[in-house]
C-alpha cells in the first residue's frame, strides 16, 4: 500500500526516531562525497579499504570497512558477494584483517571496528569470526540477525533503485521502508551510495535533512550499545 510522504513526515514529528546515515563505496574525495558531507548530519562513511587514499581521512567522519577490495568473488549461481562460501574463512578473515590493518594506520581511531560487507553480504559462519581480528560490529541490510559478539547495526532505506537505472526510488518507497521501523521505535539506517545519485535523490536527501522530529546519530554511539536513548 502507498504511504504519503506528508503522514511519514507527520509521524516523523510525533514519535522522533532516532535516524542514522551509511554512504558506501567512498575511496577518493570527490565533488559528490564533499556534497554529501556538506550537510550537518553525522556520516558513516563505508570505505573501501585497498582502494583508499590518505585525503580521504581529513574529512570528520565515521570510518566504516567496506570489505576489502570490493571485487565480486560469488562463484556461479551465488549472490554477488567479497567473500564467497568457496573461500575459506581463515582466508577471509586475514584479507579482512590486513585491510583493516591499512584503514586504521590511516584513519586512526575515526575507523570504527565495524565492517558493512559489500553488497551487504556476508555469510554467517564468517561474520561469527569477525571479534577474532578485531571487528566487534557489523552493518548491512534489512533485518539484523543476532551474533555473538558482534553488534549488528543495518540499514533499511537503500535510496537507490539499481536495478531501474540507478534513478532515486522515489518518497513513498522511502516513507514505506523507513516507517516499519519509525513504528518500531528503532533507529531507521539510510543508505546512500554518493557516487551514483541523481538530481532527485540529492533533493531528497536535502528534505530528509532538514525533517523536524528525527535525531541523527552517529555510528560511534549506535555501535556502541544497542538501544539507542529514545528521544
Ligand atoms: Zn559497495
């Protein structure tokens, strides 16, 4: 059933969520991520860690691990996936490991021990191993699942329509996937992909920004423990 932009708006005010924002696949400072950073939101920025430069770690952001290197290893017939069931998990977790090893020797403690898997996508069996090397969160898409040891924080708002032309999935999409959890009362994940927005999709993010009702947290506190302060 359609939702309105105007009633999500209106119960937006009512019920103030907590809202954060994920923007993927950063690796280089470019005209589009300074437009995204430019508003007066808190970022996490997924980085893709073999391919990112220095510069990129001035910016006053969240650092979140985006994989490795980002390359598609699903065998035939499997997902689009970094880490297929094909490669075995030690293996997996060293790739990780090293990655984050250069993260942080960049970015220092604004990279956060979190990993938002590409194509948010990885299998459990892996995830599960992830406090091994370090890693004590873990973000992707829809439904957290629980994991020992690891605090899933996913986003639910995808903005980005990839299979019709990368076109901006329009407000009654977004205020459908954002309400089940407005409803909720648990904190709403948007995810941006800076690279590929078009004109429609920055127009929204400048409406959903200036929304009265939402707090914006940050990945810092959200990771941090599990149920957000309701405000
Ligand atoms: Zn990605």
């Amino acid at each position: 059933m359609a939702l309105s932009w105007d009633r999500f708006v209106a119960e937006v005010e009512r019920r103030k969520p907590v809202f954060w924002l994920r923007d993927d696949d950063a690796a280089t400072v470019t005209p589009a991520l300074e437009r995204l950073l430019s508003f007066a939101v808190p970022v996490a920025l997924a980085v893709i860690p073999d391919l990112a430069e220095p510069s990129l770690f001035e910016k006053n952001v969240a650092f979140l691990q985006h994989g490795c290197d980002h390359r598609n290893r699903a065998a035939t017939g499997e997902k689009k996936t970094e880490f297929p069931a094909t490669e075995a998990i030690p293996d997996a977790l060293e790739r990780l490991r090293r990655s984050r090893e250069r993260l942080v020797s960049m970015g220092g403690d604004k990279v956060l021990p979190v990993v938002a898997p590409p194509w948010n996508r990885m299998r459990r069996e892996l995830a599960a191993e992830l406090p091994r090397i370090g890693i004590r969160g873990l973000s992707g898409y829809g439904e957290a699942e629980s994991l020992p040891g690891v605090l899933q924080v996913n986003t639910q708002v995808d903005i980005v329509a990839w299979r019709d032309g990368k076109r901006f999935i329009g407000d009654e999409e977004a205020a459908r996937l954002a309400m089940t959890y407005v409803l909720r009362n648990q904190p709403v994940g948007w995810l941006t992909h800076h690279a590929v927005h078009d004109a429609a999709a920055w127009e929204f993010l400048e409406r959903l920004f200036a929304l009265r009702g939402p707090r914006w947290a940050g990945a810092a506190e959200l990771f941090s423990y599990n149920r957000p302060a309701h405000v």
